[in-house]
C-alpha cells in the first residue's frame, strides 16, 4: 500500500499485484522444460521413431506419421551442419546435452543454445504445414 499513487486507479494497481504474485507463483511450482523434446515419453525413444513409431492405431495414422517423419527428416537436412548435429545426436543417438558437449568438444551451454536454435527453426520450417 506504501507505493500505491492515489492519483492512479486502485484496480488496475490491484489487478497487476494479483497477476504478478500469480506468475510468480506458477513459475516456482513448475519449472519448464528446456524443450517439449525434453519429456520423459520421448526420452527413451529416438526422435523419428516417436513421430513414426509402431504402436500405430490405423493406416490413416501411419500414413500421418510417416508424412510427418518425411517432412522433419527434410527440415533437419535444411538445417545447418551444426544444429543438425546436435538434433541428431540428442535424438538420434539419445545423447545427453554433456555428451553431445563432450564429444563435439564445445561448451555445454553452447550445445543447449544450438538445440534449442535449431528446435526454433524446425518449428519455423513446419508451421506451414500445420505441425
């Protein structure tokens, strides 16, 4: 109450303080992923494997999925050598970012941000395509 401005509106002031201590509150309670690639479900599984894997439920779903693997498998190859790199390896070979990091002999966080660049890009690349 000591910084509220008489001047001002008391709701927006209010509303403000609500949403931030909100924010504030989630943010504590449940970090985010580095990645959505990053989810206990996909971490046993290669990255193409989970988009064409073969608990598959009918030939319409398989032949989605396969369409979808062709398409990413397409987008990675677009990729830079660096950030294909990194994909493939994360999800490919199941590495773990210090792998990745160990073996390319490059800095730990410089393995995330490639990652994390090139998820940024696949997404650019097959958001035309509804994915």
């Amino acid at each position: 109450m000591k910084k509220f401005k008489q001047s001002q509106p008391f709701k927006p002031w209010l509303y403000a303080i609500v949403r931030n201590s909100c924010l504030d509150y989630l943010k504590k309670k449940n970090p985010l992923p580095f990645s959505s690639l990053d989810s206990e479900s996909i971490e046993n599984l290669g990255f193409l494997n989970q988009v064409g894997g073969p608990a598959m439920a009918s030939p319409e779903t398989d032949a989605e999925k396969a369409l979808l693997a062709d398409k990413l498998s397409t987008a990675v190859k677009t990729l830079t050598p660096e950030y294909a790199e990194v994909i493939s390896l994360r999800h490919e070979l199941d590495l773990s970012f210090k792998e990745i990091a160990e073996r390319s002999s490059e800095p730990l966080n410089t393995v995330k941000s490639r990652y994390r660049r090139a998820l940024q890009q696949l997404r650019k690349l097959l958001t035309p395509f509804g994915f």
